[in-house]
C-alpha cells in the first residue's frame, strides 16, 4: 500500500467511527447504525461515501442542522404511499426507518413507496437500496442534494447530484449506485483532500461552463451532468419523485453537510418492489444471473479485458479491502485523528499511521 | 420548408396512418390508436418514432410477428402489480390496456405496477407516461428493445436501447423520454433513410468500439450507452424491471420491428403513483412549477441563450407543427406511399409531395 495512505481492519474502522459520533453526542444504536454504512462504503471502494463524511457530520451536529435526538414521525400514510418527516434528525436513523415502513407497505401492497422530507445526509444510497433487497425486494432508493450541478445550458448551480439507485434480493448479480453527474462530486473533492493533480476529463466544467481537469478548478465550477441534457433530465426526475413529492426542501432550498446556517433538509425515496408478486423468487434468481451471465458473456472492446456490471466493481474491492484492510488517505486520516482528539476519542494504531 | 421534406397537416397525416393500418388488417379502433400515438410523435418532433414506423410495423404483420387481431391477457395480479400477456398483439393496443391497469391499480393502492411480456412496439414511451399523467398520476413507463447497444467494455449487441419516460399531472412542466444511449437508434436509421452525411460526434461507435460520425458505419455499429458505464447500469436496470420481472425475452432474445424470423416479445413497464396520496394535485403542480420556473432561471452557459428542461423541445415543436404542419422527409415518404400502394390506400395531396 502506497505510504500516501494508512490502512485498517474494517472492524477496527467501524469501532472508531462509533466512538467519534458517540464522542459527538450520537446514541450509540444510532452510532453503530452510521459507522457501519460509512464503513461499508470504504469496503466498496466508495470512499467518497465513507469515514471522511465524519468530518462534516460532525459539523453539521456541532452547528446544531442534525438534532442527534430526533428519529422523525410519520407526516402520512396512504395505500402504499407513506410521506416521513424527519424532523432534521440523523439521516441514516431516518432512512432506516422508512426503509421498514417501505418493506411493510411492500409486504401488503406489493409495492411501497416512502418519501422522506427534512432529512439529513445518508450516506451511500446503495445501503438502502440492499436493506430492501436482503429482504427480498426490488429496492430503488433516490435523493435529493446540496444545489452543485447547474442545469444542461445553464451556469447556475440548481440542482444535486441526485443520485439514481437499485438492488435486487438473491445471490449479488447487479447493484447500482450513481450520480445523475458524470462522477459524484465527493469523488472531486477527495481529490482536493487527497492532493490529486488532476482528475479525469468529463467530470467538470470551471463556472463558466469551459471543460477543465484541475480539482481546485472543478471545485470552484461545475459537476458536468450524464452525458448532457438526458443528465439534467434524469436529476429532475429525482428531484420530483424525491423533493416535490416530500413538501419538502426543492433545489436551491437545499442545505448540505458543508452548508453551515441552514439544516439539509434533504428528500429521499424508498421505494420497496415484491417481485414475488410476478414471479417465485428463486426463478427471479435465475433470471437475473441469466442477464449477469449474458452481459458479461460480451467479448470486451478494444482496450478492455471484461464486461463489467453495476455492483462488479465494488463487490471485488469488498472482497479486496475485508482481506487487506482498508486505505485511507493520509490527509483524511489527519483529519479524523484531529476530530478524534477534539472529541477525547481514542485513536487506533494503524499501518503507515 | 425544404423541398428534401413533404409537408402535411396532423388530421390528414393520422387518417393516412389510419387507413394504411386498416390496409394491413388493423381493427378499426386498434388503427385509430396507432395512428394517434405516430403522428403524435412527429408533432413533438420525434420523428424517429412517428409514422416512418408504419414500414416496419406493416412488415411486422405482414410476417405475422404481430397478431392484429389479439389484445393480449392478465397474467396475474396481486396486489397493486399485474402481470400482462400481450401475446403479441399490438403494441400499442397492449399498452393502452396496461395503462388502464395501472390506473386503476392506483385509485386502489396509491401506486399501480402492471409489467406486459410479449407486446410488441408500442411507438413513443411518452405517449404511455402522458396518459397516466393526463389521469392525474405520476407515469413511469420503460421498456426493453432489440439488443443493439454493447454493454460499456464490450463489444456484442446485448442491450436494447431500453428507454426510461416519466410525466406528471398537471400543466406542462416537466416529461422526459429518453434512450439511454446518447441518441434513440432511430435517430440513426432516420439519418440514413433522408440520406444525411454525418451524425454528431458521441453518438455511436463502429464494430470495434471506436467513435464515428458516418451514419452508415454507425448503424453497423454500436450505439454509445449514455454516458458510458452509467447509461448501460441504467439500460439493465430497465432491462430487469420490464423483462426479468415480466417473465418474458431478455436481452438478445428479443425481436424488433426489423426482425423477421421471431416474433418481437418486448416487455414494457409501467408504474402509475397517484400524486394526491403525498399532497393535493393543485400543490403538486405549484411545486412543480417551481422547480420549472427556478431551473429555468439559471443564466445560460457560455454558447446558449436560454435553458430547457425537458420536455420544452417537444412542446414548442408540437406547437410549430400544429400550425405549420408536420415534414416528412421525402426518403420516407416515398416509401410510405410505395407501402400505400401495396395495401391499396389513396395517398394524400401534400405540399412539396
């Protein structure tokens, strides 16, 4: 492992980001709730998604936008449509929440669909997304978020990277998780945060709109929406099913976890599909790994060595990272260590710490 | 008007459509739909999926790929999700059928799923999600489609081109139907059929992978799946919501209008939520008027004078056309009357014809 990087167990990462929210004021089941889907995105090789969040999670709970108390009540419940107010508590606590009202009205309707408003950051999507699947439904989870990206032909930052995913119950065949951005934009600032030179060219424009590689450069300007206009399309799509349909927080409206004076209030989507209402689960099984297998079957392109599928990625680097531990880069590791040291919270011994 | 285009008015364009279908043995009120959903499609500019379709659908029944004369049946239904067997009859006839079914799955449940297997082309998704929204429900429809796009790293015609659609109740605000490769492919064949020279760069690669703008090339090529590896998650993840779940073709085991030996065994989805469950319809459309007005407010970027949400190209296109008529280029008119000739039809008069 490069020296840029510490590495540690994911048990041993799990046990310090419980401590750092604890030391935060977080009750410790709703402690343990975060630091396992944050450590589950750094399993993933979603860092963007992982510990470093503690950083502006603590923030937001020290600027009093997340009320560590508050797990939100029920605003309505309707057929299989729920509306869930989160009273601006963690958003995790929120998200689990709904995703077990998801399952219930799943579990009477055949399908449910719960709608948070004033809700917090919650962490990778993709969480969610298998909570609904391990218990044996269709999940498609969505968010809104913090006003980054500017609409297609448009240089005014109004809308999230509203983030688009599903997982599917059975043996792991397809799991997707993405920014309706070309990349999410936690990925450019980690490479602010990680000292990267440069970053690849599609994922930003400057604030004028002009394509650029330089991260201090991507930051100050504009997360480029999925190839263009079908992008915005898609982000707009999310924040209807999301935010309009909440009552809650629309676009600009939007805090953020690095948003100081206002609370998120971010909306997200549950929605829970019973596929056993088409079919037996197990002949669902087979069909999906018939669409893994044939998908992957493809001959690569050239310059490719294999077809992967959504999920593929991230389902090696758990495999990788549960094994070898798991790295974080020495900028966020000081980071941590520093919040560690403001909350009097013990700091675990790491490789090349 | 360029004289490379006939121009004709919608009313005299349907009863065209109309009677070339009841040539081919469409039942009178089956015909009447298809002709609708066509011209409907050329008046919002998508001219890929109006009446230049009639050639491949005649051929379609000529070959007895569609059943003319079949509605398909319920499959099942459980809950708010129905299962649909459109036994390859029309596909818009199915659809139609579907939609009322999710309507009324929605009045009961709040949400209503009804997923077909073995329907057939079923025109613009956009006609689909708008009649769930003109009933005052949110429509999602999506649907897979001959393999003809490589998933991203590979190099074999796997996926179909497997759109995703989605409309709201209320007043123009929002309606998004999109391929999810960079362009329908039939945007490809269009360009080939009026004889264009070029397509824009991005749009598709040769057999190899690598990017080209000749229409020929491209359409013995591979489509670009949007964005790269997201628009192919996006084409599996409607992949398994249509036809995993429908029980119906997967993948290269699907047909198409331009395919001869199989019947084309598409599995379309379409997902209705009734909007009042969350809030009053006339709230919804105020919040959907506001995300339309805000988003639209953002300056435009460099080279563009104005931002577009979706939608706004079709309705201003339907508009002009409504007034100023519909063209048609003169390639696919010629062949629209060869076909009319065979089938025994009178040909309109038309401006430039």
């Amino acid at each position: 492992m490069s020296p840029e990087f510490i590495t540690i167990q994911a048990p041993a990462l799990t046990r310090f980001a419980d401590s750092i929210l604890r030391g935060a004021g977080v009750p410790a089941r709703t402690a343990r709730l975060v630091a396992d889907t944050l450590v589950a995105a750094n399993l993933r090789g979603v860092d963007s998604h992982g510990v470093q969040l503690l950083i502006w999670y603590c923030e937001q709970i020290a600027a009093r936008n997340v009320d560590v108390l508050r797990a939100g009540h029920i605003a309505s419940e309707n057929g299989a449509c729920m509306l869930y107010d989160g009273d601006n508590g963690i958003g995790q606590l929120i998200s689990d929440t709904c995703c077990d009202h998801a399952i219930r009205l799943a579990k009477d309707h055949g399908i449910g669909m719960v709608v948070a408003r004033n809700s917090t950051h919650f962490g990778a999507a993709a969480w969610w997304a298998q909570k609904l699947a391990r218990e044996g439904f269709i999940g498609m989870v969505m968010c809104n978020a913090t006003a980054l990206v500017a609409p297609w032909q448009g240089r005014d930052k109004m809308l999230g990277t509203n983030p688009i995913c599903m997982a599917v119950p059975g043996p792991r065949t397809f799991l997707l998780d993405m920014a309706t951005t070309t990349v999410a934009l936690n990925r450019v600032f980690k490479a602010v945060l990680s000292g990267e030179k440069s970053i690849p060219a599609g994922w930003a424009m400057d604030a004028e709109g002009n394509p650029t590689t330089d991260p201090q450069t991507a930051l100050a300007g504009l997360p480029m929406p999925l190839g263009g206009y079908k992008g915005s399309g898609l982000a707009v799509m999310v924040e209807i099913l999301c935010a309009v349909l909440s009552g809650g927080a629309m676009l600009t409206n939007v805090g953020g976890i690095r948003v100081k004076d206002i609370p998120m209030s971010a909306s997200q989507m549950f929605l829970a599909i019973d596929a056993a209402r088409f079919m037996p689960l197990d002949e669902f099984s087979r069909r999906m790994q018939f669409v893994r297998e044939t998908v992957k079957s493809s001959r690569p392109a050239s310059g490719y060595d294999e077809v992967l599928i959504a999920g593929d990625p991230e389902w090696r680097s758990e495999e990788a990272r549960l094994r070898d531990g798991i790295p974080v880069s020495q900028g966020i590791w000081k980071e941590l260590t520093a919040l560690a040291g403001r909350l009097k919270v013990a700091v675990p011994v790491v490789a090349n710490g």
